[in-house]
C-alpha cells in the first residue's frame, strides 16, 4: 500500500506582475494497492489498484474560488496472472 499527498504548491506565473494570475495546484492525496500470491513455483496471481481516492487534480487562480484546470482521472485496477516457464 502507498500513499502520496502533495501540498498546495505554485504550478506556474500567468502574469508575472499580478499575483492574482499565479496558478496553484491544490492539495493532492491518492492511494495506490499492489499484491501478489504465488499459487506455486510457477503460478502467480497479481494485483494492482491505483488511485483509491479517486481526488481530482484542480488548479486555480490566486484563491482557489477561481477555477483554472480541473481533471478526474478515476480508479485503474488490474489483475493478472503470471507463468515463469
């Protein structure tokens, strides 16, 4: 299991002279799952799970009442199986 948070950050400067231009990236949390299982020497089930969360990554203008970026990515969940020859 990992976890991952990312503090308000400054992303970029629109207009260098006007701070009310200044991009922020907000707060960031995801959560991510791995697992394996070895069936037997050969065999092995695996298991992975990325962004748990499910938060949106959103940028915003000076104050983050003013929207600049907004994406969702949602969750990815894999499984698999695996044969070592």
């Amino acid at each position: 299991m990992a976890g991952n948070y990312r503090s308000p950050r400054l992303v970029r400067l629109d207009a260098p002279e006007d701070r009310d231009f200044d991009v922020y990236e907000g707060d960031h949390f995801t959560l991510d799952v791995s697992a394996k299982w070895r069936i037997d020497r050969r065999w092995q089930i695996q298991f992975d799970a990325v962004n748990l969360t499910d938060r949106p990554l959103y940028e915003y203008y000076g104050d983050s009442g003013h929207m600049a970026r907004y994406e969702q990515y949602g969750r990815t969940v894999r499984l698999g199986v695996r044969c070592d020859l």
